[in-house]
C-alpha cells in the first residue's frame, strides 16, 4: 500500500513517532484497528442498547419533547 499525503503531515507523523519510539508502520496499523473497530455496524454500545431496547431494559417512556429532556438533564 502505498499514501500520498502532504509532505509537511508526513514530516510531523515520523517525527512524533520517532519521539514517541514506535515504528510509523506500527501507528498506521493501530490506527487501520481502529478506524474499522469504530465503522463496524452495529456497534458494540449500539448492539447492547439495541438488545435492551428490545428487552424493555433502559427504556424510559416520556410524552413529551420537555419530559425527555427533564429525563435527561438536558
């Protein structure tokens, strides 16, 4: 694989991960991690809410827009 980037982004990366003592390559992997842990449908916190919703679990009926902002604090 290969990435076109600025010259100047790519000059701060090495540098901080030269500060930092972690091979660039091993930065870009954590990040590829990440990026696809964080973009996978559902998620893990939207699957545990998408189950307990079901169960009745955490659902909290109110009758108005005021009501569920009192709920919430908001």
């Amino acid at each position: 694989m290969s990435i076109k980037m600025e010259l100047a982004l790519r000059d701060r990366f090495m540098s901080v991960a030269a500060d930092r003592h972690r091979p660039a390559a091993q930065i870009i992997r954590d990040l590829m991690r990440l990026y696809i842990a964080e973009s996978e449908t559902p998620n893990a916190l939207t699957a545990e809410t998408l189950r307990k919703s079901a169960k009745g679990e955490d659902v909290f009926p109110v009758s108005s827009l005021s009501g569920l902002f009192k709920q919430l604090g908001i």
